[in-house]
C-alpha cells in the first residue's frame, strides 16, 4: 500500500508540473572496435620494416561521423589520413567503418588513438622491429708490404 501511495504521489507531481518534466537520455558510449589487417579484431599491431604498411578499419555498430587518428610517435609509426567518415550501411545499423593505412618509420614502439565524434575511442599498439641489413668488414693486412 505504501509503494502504491508514493507511485500516486510521483504521478500527481508530474501532471501538477503539467507533465513536461525532462528525462535524459544518456546513452552507453560503445568502444570502436579496430579490425587488423588479418581480418581479426586486436589491439596490436606489429611490422617488421620500414616503409612497411597495414591497413585497419575503425568503427562500432551503427555509428556514422567522423573518426580522427594519431600516433604517439610518428618516428616509429603514422597513420593516415588523419580523420576519415565511417558510415551506416543502408540495409543495417551496423557501421562500415572508416579505413586507416599505419606505416613503419623506424624500430620502437608507438600508439596509434583512435577518436570518434561521439566521444568513443580506441588504441592501437603498434611494434616496429626492423632486421636484415647489410654489415661490411674491411680487413687490412698487417704486412707494409701489402
């Protein structure tokens, strides 16, 4: 009986307020999700030599806006273009993401953020090892008469 009581009492106060009492709505904010070169989703990326490039895609179920990218240290590794559209498809909500080209500078790692519009945000860890090389040994001889 009590419970009811309130319930009349929440109800009477907002027809007295003529109902235009305001709800907010604040909705969940989904990560973006970051699709690897392999077809899987991860959050690490690793390259084995410079100029070396992968391609990622970024996005989340029906989101469409803008997404901005970029590296923590673009002496290890950059990512372009700087911001790019990821869009709904027309026979869904689900979003077709928005595409992103990570290349290797030098050996080190970096951090590749990913940010969108709505507030919702990514990171890509990416590891650049470099190997290979040419080393080249001059020997000279210790004999004056060489």
């Amino acid at each position: 009986m009590r419970c009811a009581r309130s319930i009349a009492g929440v109800l009477a106060a907002f027809f007295l307020l003529g109902g235009c009492a305001s709800v907010q709505y604040f909705p969940s904010t989904q990560p973006l999700l970051i699709t690897l070169p392999s077809g899987s989703t991860g959050t690490t990326l690793s390259l084995s030599s410079a100029g070396a490039t992968a391609s990622v895609t970024v996005g989340k179920s029906g989101y469409s806006g803008t997404i901005d990218a970029q590296s923590s240290d673009t002496a290890v590794a950059t990512v372009s273009p700087a911001s790019a559209s990821a869009s709904k498809k027309r026979d869904d909500s689900s979003s077709s993401g928005a595409t992103f080209t990570v290349t290797a500078v030098g050996a080190g790692n970096a951090t590749i953020d990913f940010s969108a519009t709505d507030g919702s945000a990514a990171q890509l860890a990416v590891t650049v090892t470099i190997t290979g090389g040419v080393i080249s040994v001059t020997t000279r001889s210790s004999d004056p008469r060489a």
